[in-house]
C-alpha cells in the first residue's frame, strides 16, 4: 500500500512538473525569445536560431544524459527521467498556453519560476526535466579540480554567451535573471522551508545549552572535545542541526544562558538520520 502511495504521488508531481514548466515555456519565455540555462536553454537557443520545434530538441538533446543516468543512477530514475521529458515534449508540441504578458521582467522572474518549478518537481520526483545535473555530476567525477556547481556555471557561462550573440545582449540578460530565477526555486522546492542549518556553540555554559536544546526543542547536540587556540585549555563543542525556521529559537536559548558564547552557523546540502525532526508526542 505504502508503495502505491508512493508511486502515486511519483507520477502525480512529474505530471504538474510537465505542466509547469511547458507554462514557463510557452506561456512566457518563447514569444520573448528569452532561454534559460543548461539543456533546456540550449534546446530552446537552436530552436531560435535553426527553427527545429522545440519539443523535438528538448527530447532529443536530453537522451544521451537519460543514458548517462540510465548507467549511473539506475534504471527506475531512466525511466521517470524518459517519461517525464517525453511528457514535457507533447506538451509542448500539442497543448496551447496563453501568452501572459509582455512585459519583459515578469516574463523573465515567472518564466523562470515556473521553469524551475517543474525541475524541483521532477527531482522530488525521483527524474529529471533537464539532464544538466548529470553531466555536470559524470565531467565532476573523472575531474579532481571541478565540482558539480563548476561545471553547471561554466556551462551556463557558454550558453549565455552564444545567446547575447545569436539573440541579443538584452536577452542575454533577461535570460540570466530566468536561470537566477528556476535555480532558487529548484532550491526552495528540493529543500524548502526544512533547509538543514549546522550550528556550533562555544560557551562556558555548554552543559545547560545542550540541555536546554535537547529538552526544549527536542533537538540532538553532538558534544565535540576541543582545545582553546589562545588559551590551550580543554572545552567541550556544541554542535546540532536545525531547520532554518529554529535557527532563531536555539539562539535565544544561547543568549538566555550566556550572552558571550561564541556561535557559528552555516548551511547544509542535506541532513538525514539522527535526531533532526521533533519527537512524536503520544
């Protein structure tokens, strides 16, 4: 039962992903000749300069990181990936979408929106509209100086270029706003409102923070052993992991029992396992 909930839900967020970004697509960045980044960006650059449809391009221009992922990934995110970007193309080749506006700024912010909204869709999915992410994940791999984000920069860097000089600078430009625009809502959906933050407290006070973070908040705090740098004296390190929304609630616990501790946070790609959500209370 649980894995036919599942399975539903699979098919149910790449079926408004489609939606979604066929509507950034269609209903605002086409008739503006504004693109965004990666495989779709490039898709959507050809189809303006050679006047192949769209749909054909996205399809076609995707499979080979379809089969990258196919070897790299697995099977089951292939297939999702597969139907997901086929899905994408009939949407794009036979369901019409209102053109929404003219302005040039709207067009680029909600163009991006929606865009990015179908790939965040896609990726909870457990699939992909947009095979980006698994070149830059295969060229990251076989390169010790690249990272995955290095490599989808630099990508972008190309694509943006050719558009200021296929298209036009303006559109270049509005065309960075679009990406800068699917990237953090891509950000926002894969990660949310729960996006992990790591924080480390250093206090003479510790033993009553970690219990008044473990107590009051039902958070885990992980004690590390350290030594003072200018005082060469042993110290006991908080460390714990909250979400961005009780970042403001543990800091006021410290402050409450030790308004000269030393805090540090810094945000996380992922967090899982462990005492990171609040205890059912029964």
């Amino acid at each position: 039962m649980k894995r036919v909930v599942r399975e539903s839900t699979s098919v149910a967020l790449i079926v408004a992903a489609i939606f979604s970004a066929g509507f950034g697509l269609k209903g605002f960045l086409l008739s503006s000749r504004f693109i965004d980044g990666g495989v779709t960006g490039i898709s959507m650059l050809l189809s303006d300069v050679l006047g192949f449809p769209l749909a054909i391009l996205i399809l076609i221009i995707n499979l080979p990181f379809i089969a990258i992922g196919y070897r790299q990934i697995g099977g089951k995110f292939a297939l999702k990936s597969t139907l997901a970007i086929a899905g994408l193309s009939l949407c794009l080749a036979f369901i019409k979408f209102p053109d929404v506006t003219s302005d040039k700024l709207l067009t680029a912010v909600f163009g991006g929106f929606f865009i990015g909204a179908g790939i965040g869709l896609a990726i909870r999915a457990g699939a992909v509209l947009d095979g980006t992410e698994i070149a830059a994940l295969l060229i990251s791999k076989s390169s010790h100086l690249l990272r995955v984000g290095d490599v989808i920069l630099i990508l972008n860097i190309f694509i943006f270029s050719a558009a200021a000089f296929f298209l036009s600078t303006e559109s270049a430009l509005y065309s960075i706003l679009t990406y800068f625009a699917a990237s953090k809502t891509i950000d926002f959906l894969i990660h949310g409102i729960e996006e992990y933050t790591a924080i480390i407290i250093i206090s003479d006070r510790n033993d009553e923070i970690r219990q008044a973070i473990t107590g009051r908040l039902g958070r885990g705090v992980t004690v590390y052993k350290g030594r003072g740098g200018l005082t060469d004296t042993e110290q006991d390190i908080l460390y714990c992991v909250v979400t961005r929304l009780e970042i403001g609630n543990v800091k006021n616990i410290i402050k409450e029992l030790d308004r000269t501790a030393f805090i540090v946070t810094h945000p996380l790609a992922d967090a899982e396992g462990g005492v990171i959500k609040k205890p059912t209370l029964h």
